[in-house]
C-alpha cells in the first residue's frame, strides 16, 4: 500500500494508494476524498457487539469503521482527524505492538488488530477519562496527535515521565505505571493530575499541545460572553 502524509506538520492528512482489491480500514467520519472505483463497507468495528459498545462508551471511538476498498482498478482515498496537528505512522509487528491513546486512531491496513480487553484499559490506569487501546498483530497503523510529534526513543532502563494528556502512544515493549504529579498539593493546583513513568527500551509519541488546556483556555474567551446572554 503506498501512502503520502500532506502538509505536516500542523494540518496533516494521510493519502492512500490502493491497487485493485487492496484495501485499508480507518475511523468513522475520518474520509476527506475518495475516488469513484473505491468501495466502501461499514462494519462494527470488534467482531462481538459488547467490545464494540465498550470501546464506544469507554474509549472515545466509533462504533463502526470503514473498510475502503479498490475494485478492477487503482484508487485514492484521504484521511483527516479531528484535532489540528500531526499524523505518524507505526510499524506494527508480531514482536513490536503498540499502546496508544483511544482518540489518536485513523486508519489501519487488514492484519493490524485493537484490544481493549486488556488491563491497561479496563481498569482506567490512565485516569482522567484517557483510555488506551493495546495494538498488535502485523501491519502499518496512522495515528493523529493536537499539535506536532515529539518522539523519544528510550533504552532499556531509560525513564520518562510524560503529562498523560500529551501521550499519545508507547511501544508495548516498554513497562509504565501511573502515577500523581507531586505532591497531593501540586496534584490537586499544578494542574498536571496524573502522569505516566515509562521505562524502556521502546518508543515514545508525545503531542506538543494539550486538547484539556487548550479548551479551558478557550472558554476563558467565550466563556464571559455566554454567561452575560444567558443572564
């Protein structure tokens, strides 16, 4: 499958190629453009109907996904997210998975597959209404981050710690935990709230801007001018 990244990195959108009887999946509501020749079926996007409702309510994500599909001939589609920023793109190999933030998913080629059975989202580690989903199997995934890409590449033992508002994805071969910024003090008026300790090897994808922040920051603007016309 051959694919272009447009107009990163703050108004980025993902191009895909697909020859004939190719296909890629990708979020509901993602689709800018297509070709006339692609065909598109919609499906639930777990194979039972429980893990499609829980990543609904739990995660952030649609019910169904996009299969777009190319018949007797080539074809174009394009994919943009919500948030204005970045795409990235992660390998995703048998011995190389990926935990990443629910809301950040795209597209993903056929063998690519998407857990949220597993402990890291069931119990709500990552707090804060962040859920993250666990991704294995083999294929190339695209993710979308609010502002631009930062990766780090940690070594074995190496440490990071990181806002979970910014963290947008992790290798799964690195080991986490969640924890409270500081002190209950500077939990409760820093404003950080919980951060995760990542310790490799393995990469880690951070977003530049803050998607909580920049809403709070918004309302202080509109905020005044709905109350006094409500009043």
């Amino acid at each position: 499958m051959e694919y272009e990244i447009k107009y990163k990195p703050s108004y980025s959108m993902l191009v895909v190629k697909l020859d004939p009887n190719e296909s890629v999946t990708a979020e509901a509501g993602a689709m800018t453009y297509m070709d006339s020749n692609i065909d598109v079926q919609t499906r639930m996007r777990e194979k039972s109907i429980l893990g499609t409702i829980g990543l609904k309510l739990l995660g952030g994500q649609s019910f169904f996904v996009n299969d777009y599909k190319a018949q007797q001939s080539s074809g174009e589609v394009a994919f943009v997210s919500a948030p204005v920023g970045d795409i990235e793109t992660l390998k995703v190999k048998p011995s190389q998975g990926y935990i990443i933030q629910s809301s950040a998913y795209i597209a993903s080629t056929q063998n690519v597959d998407l857990d949220i059975k597993w402990q890291g989202f069931t119990k709500g580690l990552f707090g804060q209404g962040l859920f993250m989903i666990k991704v294995s199997g083999e294929g190339t995934m695209f993710i979308n981050t609010f502002g631009a890409i930062d990766k780090h590449t940690l070594e074995p033992g190496e440490k990071l710690i990181v806002d979970n508002f910014h963290l947008v994805a992790f290798s799964d071969t690195c080991n986490y935990k969640v924890r409270k910024f500081g002190g209950l003090k500077s939990t409760i008026l820093g404003g950080e709230g919980l951060v995760t300790e990542i310790t490799g090897p393995g990469d880690v994808y951070i977003q530049t801007k803050n998607l909580r922040e920049f809403v709070e920051w918004l309302w202080t603007l509109i905020g005044p001018k709905v109350r006094s016309r409500a009043r």
